[in-house]
C-alpha cells in the first residue's frame, strides 16, 4: 500500500494554495483583459499601440522569462529608483503577490483577445435600444454590453483558466509553497520522488476535471435566456 | 543598462539559444512522428486502442509540463535499480534526455488532438470521391486524407509550435541550459538582472515571430490552390 510518511497533508495544503493563487491570478488576468481590449478598441493612437505591444510582446516570451524578470527585476527597479533618490532600500518581492500578478498579466493578454472578440459579437443594435430607452453610456455599458459579452467570452476564459493553472506551477520556481513545490519537498524528504510527483500531476488533472465540470454547467447556465 | 555586459554574456546566451533550438526541433520532429499514430489510435473503433490514447492524451494535456519534467527527471530516480539493470539509467540520468523525452511526450499529446480534428474534418466529399477513384485502405489514407487533415491541421499546428519552443524554458529547472538557463546561471552570478532577461527575452520574440511569419508562408503555399478573388 501506499505509503505518504505524513506528507499527504502537504499535497492537500498546496492544492489550496494552487488554487487560491489561480483565482487571483484569474481575476488580474480578466481585469488586464478588459483593459486590454479597452485598448484595442480605443479611438486613442496611444492606447492602440500600447495595447498592440501587450498581446505581441506577452504572447513572445515564455512565461518563466517573464515570471523570473518580475521577481528579481520590480524590487531591483524599486531598490535602483531610492538609490538614486539617495536612500538605502531592501526589498524581497512576496512570491506569492509577484506569482499571481505576473501569471495574471500574461493571461491578460490571451483574455484581451477572447473578449475583443466576445464585445465584436454583441450586435450593435443591443446598445443602440440600450441608448434609445435613455440610459446613459456607462449605464448602457454595465448593464447590457458586459453581460452580453460575458457570456460570449464564457468558453474562452474557461479555456483561458485551464492553462492559467497549469501554469501556476511555475510559481514553484520562485519559492511559494504551492501544490509543485510541497511535492518537492515532500519528494525530497521521502526519496519517494516518482509517488509525489505523480499524485501532484493527479491533483492537477483532479483540478481540470473539476473545473470542465463547473464550466459545463456555468456555459448552460449562461445560455439559459438564449433560445435554441 | 550595462551593455557592456550584455556583450559579454551574448556568447554564452546565443550557445543556450542553440541548445532552445535543438531541443525545440528534435521533439517537434519526433512528436510529430508520434501524433499522427496516436491521433488515429484515438479515432479508433477498437478499445484496446482508443482508450489508452485517450488516457495518455488527457494526462499529458492535463497536467503541468513542470509536472511532467520533475516527474520523469526526478522521479525514474525511484526506480534506478530497476532502470539500470534494464540498462537504461544512462538515458535517464541525462538531464538532456529528459527533457527531450518529456517535451516530445507533450508535444506529440497536444499534437495528436490537433490532428485528430483536423482528421474528422476532412469534407466527406473529397473522400468519397478518393473511393470513387478505387482507391483504399492506406493509400487513401496517404493520398487524401492525410494531406488535406495536414492542411487543416496547419495553424493550429503553428500555435502548438510557438507553444513548445517557449515551453523548453523550462528545462532550466531540470538543470539543462537552454537560453532562460543561460541567463538566469549569468543573472545569479553578476545580478545583471534586466540586462539577462530582457536580453533573453528580445531573443525568444526573435524566435517566436519568426516561427509565425514562417508557418505563415508555409500556409500560403500550401492553400496556394484556394484562390480568392473577393
């Protein structure tokens, strides 16, 4: 049988904290994604370019190269920054902060064109009726063009969350104490690498299943005033 | 900015950028060796086929390649007597071989969804018009089927290979040096911080739209026959 030398419950601890560092990293992913597609659509030059620049430059790079620069690069710009104003900073990152808002801005970038495309699908007459009867334009935004959209852009979050997960491993790499990096400790401590990794593998596929499930259920739920 | 140091380190860099390529072409070549079996296995009508594919399919897509690179890296150290006395501890104590091993297992899971797509969505017509000619059997399969799957087949596959080659930065964890390896070994030493990874980032953007501008000419040859006159 199956032996865990009491390390079970280190696996458990780092699904929750995998989690966790999943739905914040999904919530600044979908946050940077509505900026983004805000950008694109943008009538301002600016704001078209700086946007154009996200999803191209993001989209280049892999994400460890991206994690890596933000851990070691935003307190070394910051400690830089007071050097030069003549102050003597130390600064450390907190993994767990730079983790998920650096899986969450490269996920932006995806979300950005999952919605460009969900607000291009809601026809324009949604928002003109929405204008006709009087509301104002951020009335009109907020209460017929997001959810509209949201329910377009259902399918490719979801999709856009399954890799986002996955990716959350890589947080391992700068220290916090998630699902990948309790198994290596627990790897370590036992010499039972191969059983902790597979369970850890295991527990990720537990999460995708779990979460097709849910999205399954949340898609009919949103298509629910949709005739077919 | 030190560019001085970026100079200086660039050697080192671009000798990692080779080792990105090799690896990102010897697992692209062997994956899709491998995917097109699979994807067929997968289509299968015969259980003992179909379900396994499946099985390995949905693993290797549900699951972390940081996972699965640990996992095979680090843990076929668990079965070292086992491997060695099967010979083979030499490949796996090679990080190098793990790593290919890995991402050409990744790849060719990915990669087998695409095609087995692209498979199912080959127009019946031109099938039955294959049939009509005679042919059969494999000889459709190479013949017609094969080549308009690969067709359709093309941009996804293009993205899957964009994936793969910003996916081998992850080696580095396993020890090998690739870019990312290269200049995180040359950041811990020096602290050179932006001057390593922006640099290694400028050369993976390179890497990357290059890839894309080149599946893009591929694709406009290759769908030379579907003219559009609008």
């Amino acid at each position: 049988m199956l032996d865990l030398q009491g390390y079970g419950w280190l696996l458990l601890k780092g699904l929750q904290m995998t989690v966790l560092v999943g739905l914040c990293a999904m919530f600044m992913a979908i946050l940077f994604g509505l900026l983004g597609a805000w950008g694109k659509f943008s009538h301002s030059r600016l704001a078209n370019w700086a946007a154009d620049t996200y999803t191209t430059v993001v989209r280049g790079v892999p994400e460890l190269i991206l994690l890596l620069l933000v851990y070691y690069g935003v307190p070394k710009l910051i400690q830089d920054g007071a050097a030069a104003l003549g102050y003597e900073l130390r600064l450390d990152l907190n993994p767990f902060v730079a983790g998920f808002m650096t899986i969450g801005f490269i996920y932006g970038a995806f979300c950005t064109e999952v919605l460009r495309g969900a607000f291009l699908s809601v026809p324009r007459g949604q928002m003109e009726a929405a204008r006709a009867i009087g509301m104002s334009k951020a009335l009109a935004f907020r209460r017929v063009q997001l959810p509209l959209a949201m329910r377009m852009a259902l399918p490719g979050l979801g999709n856009v969350w399954m890799v986002l997960i996955k990716a959350t491993a890589l947080i391992s790499l700068i220290q916090l104490d998630e699902l990948m990096r309790n198994a290596k400790l627990a790897a370590t401590a036992t010499h039972q690498p191969f059983t902790f990794y597979f369970l850890a593998s295991l527990l990720f596929l537990a999460i995708t299943l779990v979460s097709m499930l849910v999205l399954k259920r949340a898609e009919t739920w949103a298509k629910r005033g949709v005739r077919v | 900015m030190n560019w001085e140091l970026i100079g200086e380190s660039l050697p080192k860099l671009l000798a990692g950028t080779g080792v990105t390529v090799q690896l990102t072409l010897f697992s692209l070549a062997i994956g899709l060796l491998l995917a097109v079996p699979l994807a067929l296995a997968r289509l299968s009508h015969n259980p003992l086929l179909k379900y396994p594919t499946a099985g390995f399919v949905f693993y290797f897509r549900g699951t972390p390649l940081l996972v699965q690179l640990f996992l095979i890296y680090y843990g076929s150290g668990q079965f070292r007597d086992v491997l060695s006395d099967m010979g083979l501890w030499t490949y796996f104590r090679n990080a190098w071989f793990c790593a290919v091993l890995t991402l050409t297992l990744n790849t060719a899971a990915y990669t087998a969804e695409i095609f087995r797509g692209a498979i199912q969505a080959v127009p019946r017509g031109e099938i039955e018009a294959g049939k009509a000619f005679g042919m059969s059997g494999w000889l459709l399969f190479r013949r017609v089927t094969l080549p308009k799957a690969f067709r359709i087949a093309l941009p996804a596959y293009g993205n899957e290979v964009v994936f793969l080659l910003q996916a081998t930065s992850l080696v580095s964890a396993i020890t090998v040096i690739d870019l990312t390896g290269a200049a995180d070994l040359i950041r811990s030493k020096t602290f050179a911080v932006y001057e390593m990874y922006l640099t290694a980032a400028v050369l993976y953007l390179i890497m990357t739209y290059g890839l894309v501008y080149a599946f893009r000419l591929l694709e406009k040859r290759l769908n030379a026959y579907q003219h559009r006159s609008a």
